[in-house]
C-alpha cells in the first residue's frame, strides 16, 4: 500500500480518503500460476515435434521443436511474471472528490479520476471472482477507442478504468453512488458548472 504520507502529497487541501485498497493477492497468485500452466502446456506439446516447417522469403526452412518450445517457455514466463508484478503494485485511492489509480513497476504513474468525470460505474464478477468475494468496478468516463473490420464497418467500443478484482466490491461501489447521485442533484441546483471551474483550477 502507498504510505499515507506518499497518498498526502497528491490530494488538495480538504481532501478526504474514503476507501484505500488494491488487487487481491490470492487472484494475483492465482492468475500467475494459470498463465504458467497454459504456457507450460503449449510449450510441451511444441516440444512433442522433432522438427517445424515454415517458410521465410518463399524458402522452405525447419527449425526444431524444442528450439520453438524453449521460446515459448522463456516468453510466456517473462509474460506471466509482467503480468503478475504489474497488478501486484496496483493501487486504488477513493476520496470525496475523484478515484486515484497507482501503476508503474519501475516508474510511479497516478491515474486521477474526478467524479464530476465519471458518466457511470458498474460492477463485473467473474467465476472467480465470485468465488473469493471479489469483483472489478468498471468506470466510464466517456474514453472510446474503434475498430474497423475487412469490410469497413466501424465499431465503437468503451474504454473503462477499472479497479481490478478488489475486495468486497459491492460495499466499494457504494461510493460511486453516492458521488453520483449527488453530482446528478448538483445537477439541478447549479452547483455542477461551479464543481467543474473548480477542478480545472
């Protein structure tokens, strides 16, 4: 966890925390141990044959399985441990004002996310998830990002925040309806446009 004192220098005067917390540990595990056993499992059957053929400017070449299994092996296990030490020093900050996301394995990067940002918040939990009692909270603040296929069509989809596989996600979500239902009644009071000058100063 951020030490309070790292948490203090990035929040403004009169800045309160109100959740503190990261990626659940027991998920980190056991993804990582997933990730390797798939990795294993391939490089073994690769390793199963004697020889591979493949073309490189329109020659016929071979290479040995095993030579393709050691690579998969070595990738996949460099991938997993990545993986693993990229979510293991994630952390989540909520205050009163906006989400605070820390990444960064070598570097630290905050990602700042105020409420007056937020369109909408929802909850996934996946097998599991379900079975640790915890989920990810999904938070959209409007980011899109497209794609277009053979035929040209476009799609559009939405590129969420998210605080991955936290604890007791349900409970965490609470402040998301709050910040929201109060930003929808500031909505109506005029106190949004005066929420919004104050964040861009």
């Amino acid at each position: 966890m951020m030490p309070d004192q790292q948490v203090q220098t990035i929040l403004s005067n009169g800045e309160k925390v109100s959740w503190r917390g990261g990626v659940n540990r027991t998920v980190i595990g056991i993804n990582l141990a997933l990730s390797l056993i798939l990795f294993l499992a391939i490089s073994g059957a690769v390793y199963s044959v004697d020889t591979i053929n493949y073309f490189s400017n329109d020659f016929s070449r071979t290479i040995s399985g095993s030579t393709v299994a050691t690579l998969i092996l070595i990738f996949g296990c460099l991938f997993s441990v990545l993986i693993f030490f990229s979510n293991y020093v994630k952390e989540f900050v909520i205050t009163d004002k906006r989400v605070l996301i820390k990444s960064g394995i070598i570097g630290t990067d905050f990602n700042s996310i105020y409420f007056t940002e937020i369109k909408s918040a929802n909850v996934n939990v996946g097998l599991v998830d379900k079975l640790l009692s915890v989920g990810t909270i999904n938070i959209d603040t409007g980011k899109v990002s497209s794609t277009s296929d053979k035929n040209g069509v476009t799609s559009v989809n939405t590129v969420y925040d998210k605080l991955l596989h936290i604890d007791a996600p349900y409970e965490v979500y609470k402040y998301f309806q709050e910040a929201l239902t109060g930003r929808q009644e500031s909505l109506y009071s005029g106190r949004a446009d005066q929420e919004n000058l104050a964040v861009r100063k």
